[in-house]
C-alpha cells in the first residue's frame, strides 16, 4: 500500500482519540503560560518583556513533549504569539523590540486582553482572556469596565452553548448580541471566528457578530456538526457601535496563506523564503525571530498585497472606550462541548448592578457544556416508550 493510501486514511478529527489528546496538551500548555503572563500584566510593566517571556515559555513547555523517535517528526509550535493588548486596542499587539512604537508601559486600572496559543501537530489550542491592572477582590472594579468583562465572558459563554449539531452561525451572532445589549455594551463589528482543521485557523464555517449590513447579506449560513472545533473569538466594546479602525502601528504578526505568486522584487523572496523556514507552519508568527525584523517586514509587502502572506493590522477603538476578549478552542462531540482551552472568569473581581433577568438566557447559562451519555440514554429510552 503507498503511504499516500495511508496518509488519506488517517482520522484528524476529534473522532480519534490521538487528535483529542494533541488538542488537551496544547491546550494545557497555553492556559500554563496565560496563567504565567497575567502574572506578569502589573502596574509598570512593558508589553514586549511580557510578550517575550510567554512566547519563550510557550517553546520550553513544547520541547518536553512528542520527544519519542516515532514523534520526532511531529511538528509542534507556536500557534498565536503571546499578545497584550490595552485598553481601546484588541488584538495583535506583540512588539518586535524594546524600542517598537507598541511596546506601551501597562498602567493601574489598564483593560489588557491576552491571547496566546500552541499547536500540536498542526491541532491549535488557542486561548484569550481580559484581566485589569490591579484587579483584586478586596477592591473590585467598578462601573463600565466591570460591566465590560461581565458582559464579554457571559456572551463568550451563552455562545458557546450555541453550537449544537444542526444549530447555526446565526444563533451565536444575536445570542451575542442579545447579552452585550444588557450590559449597554456593544460586540466589536464585524468580526469573525471559524472551525478549524489540522493545519487551518480559518476554516470555511464563519462566524459573524455585530455585522454590517453588506457583511450580512454576503455571510452564509452555516450548521455546525459534531466533531467540528471552533476557534470563538468574542470582543465587546464599551462603545455604542463597536466599530473599530487600522492604526497607522506596523504590524509584527504574520502568517502564510498557503497561496502563491510570482514576486517580482529580490527582497520578497528572501523575506518569503526565510519567513516559510522559521514559521510553525501555515500559523501566525511574530517577526522578531528574524536577525532584521524590520528588513523582513518591508520584504513581506508584497507577499501581503498578493495574498501570499496575511498581516494581522492593529486595530483601534475610540479614545477613551475599552475591549474585552474571550477566545476558547473547543469540539462539538456526541456528549456536548468539551473545551481543549478554557480561559477563566472571577465575577469578584468586577463589581456591576446590570444583570441577565431574561429566563431564556439564564436557562441557557445554566445548562452544562457536557451531557452525561447515560442520562442521555436514559431519556432516549424513555421517550421510545
């Protein structure tokens, strides 16, 4: 039999026991190190001497595992470079250097959304959670940013509740929306989460909340099924529309698509060439691993106007709002969702007044991720009386 025969049989869904466990690994190596940069997120602290340390810590906690000679040629990786973002900026925050324009000092009272993720064996387990500087139980945080993260994490949560075999893309987009409402809070525009498969973030199963109206006439509708994974990525915003903008800050993250075209300039190339040697596959990769990361970001220009590599752009909110973020990495089996990442939320921390009184909604909170086979059985068994 040839090994392309043999390679075509192999299950990479979560079906197979082995997927499952690459994606519970992964997972508990990024809620490690998320843990581990929280502890870092205080009063005074630089962005890139956090960003550096997880990311560090991401690659020494992947060296202890898959180091069996049947496992050597296991790819393993960073899946998401360690991000910390501020306040009124979202997502994708991770300077190259010291002395890069977005390595802000981090201030008392700051909204920080960290995002972070591995990947075994191209099976990303990615993880994302908002925090305060200076949060304690002692002095909970009050007013919008306590409604904030309230609001982000039980919108994260009713969501995820959402994804039902047969349910649909649209259910998560107003269950979302439906909670933000509650806390006078808004879901940033327009953005997307995706199923993912072996080596893909950005499957063909989109997401959409708060869309524009021209984004939800082009969006299809899309049914979830069991054995899919989801990356759900949930930003709320204090504002009252949610929209966001490009900063004129130069990115640091890029990843290639997997497409290609015929670069004219020499220096493409080479940015190209040595950007597919270092990178942990078709996944994001911050350019400070280069000897001249800003040498090989002027050399990825055209590999991202011609889609050969995607820029991820850092994004703005309005002065003076504030963004919250959770992202969860979890599966759709025949006895629920089960979490391969499952960032955390202490509603101590963030004293608000506004509450979900909706009985829908509270039901739906309520409900487990996971449904005990046997009652399951049961109730099955029951009803064909």
């Amino acid at each position: 039999m040839s090994s392309a025969k043999t390679e075509s049989k192999v299950d990479y869904t979560i079906a197979n026991s082995d997927v499952v466990q690459k994606y519970k690994t992964g997972g508990e190596i990024s809620a490690k190190v998320l843990a581990h940069v929280k502890e870092l997120c205080i009063e005074g602290a630089k962005i890139f001497d956090i960003c550096e340390s997880g990311d560090k810590l991401m690659e020494e906690e992947l060296s202890k595992i898959y180091n069996s000679k049947k496992a050597s040629k296991l790819l393993k990786g960073i899946a998401f470079p360690t991000t910390v973002n501020p306040n009124n900026y979202p997502a994708h925050v991770s300077p190259v250097n010291a002395d890069d324009e977005t390595n802000f000092t981090l201030k008392n009272e700051d909204v920080v959304n960290i995002m972070l993720g591995v990947q075994i064996d191209g099976f990303p387990a990615i993880i994302g959670e908002s925090m305060i500087i200076g949060e304690s139980e002692s002095s909970p945080i009050e007013g919008k940013k306590a409604d904030l993260l309230h609001s982000a994490w039980n919108a994260s949560e009713a969501a995820i509740r959402q994804f039902k075999p047969n349910g649909k893309n649209w259910d998560v987009t107003k269950i979302v929306d439906q909670v933000a409402k509650i806390f006078e809070t808004t879901p940033v525009e327009s953005m997307l989460s995706h199923n993912q498969t072996r080596n893909t973030l950005y499957g063909p199963k989109e997401i959409l909340i708060n869309p524009t109206k021209e984004h939800k006439n082009q969006m299809d509708t899309y049914r979830f099924e069991e054995n899919d994974v989801y990356g759900l990525d949930i930003l709320i915003s204090t504002s009252n529309d949610g929209k966001v903008k490009k900063t004129d800050f130069k990115t640091s993250i890029f990843k290639l698509t997997g497409n290609s075209y015929a670069l004219k300039l020499k220096s493409s190339h080479q940015a190209l060439g040595e950007f597919k040697q270092k990178s942990s596959g078709l996944f994001p990769m911050n350019v400070k691993k280069f000897d001249d990361p800003r040498k090989t970001r002027a050399g990825l220009g055209e590999c991202v106007n011609h889609q050969v590599v995607l820029d991820y752009d850092i994004m703005t909110e309005k002065e003076g709002e504030f963004v919250a973020q959770y992202f969860t990495t979890f599966g759709i089996t025949k006895n629920g969702i089960v979490k391969y990442t499952s960032p955390s939320f202490n509603p101590n921390l963030y004293k608000t007044d506004k509450k979900i009184e909706d009985e829908g909604l509270t039901t739906l909170l309520a409900q487990p991720l996971k449904v005990n086979p046997k009652k399951k059985n049961k109730k099955k068994t029951e009803e064909s009386k």
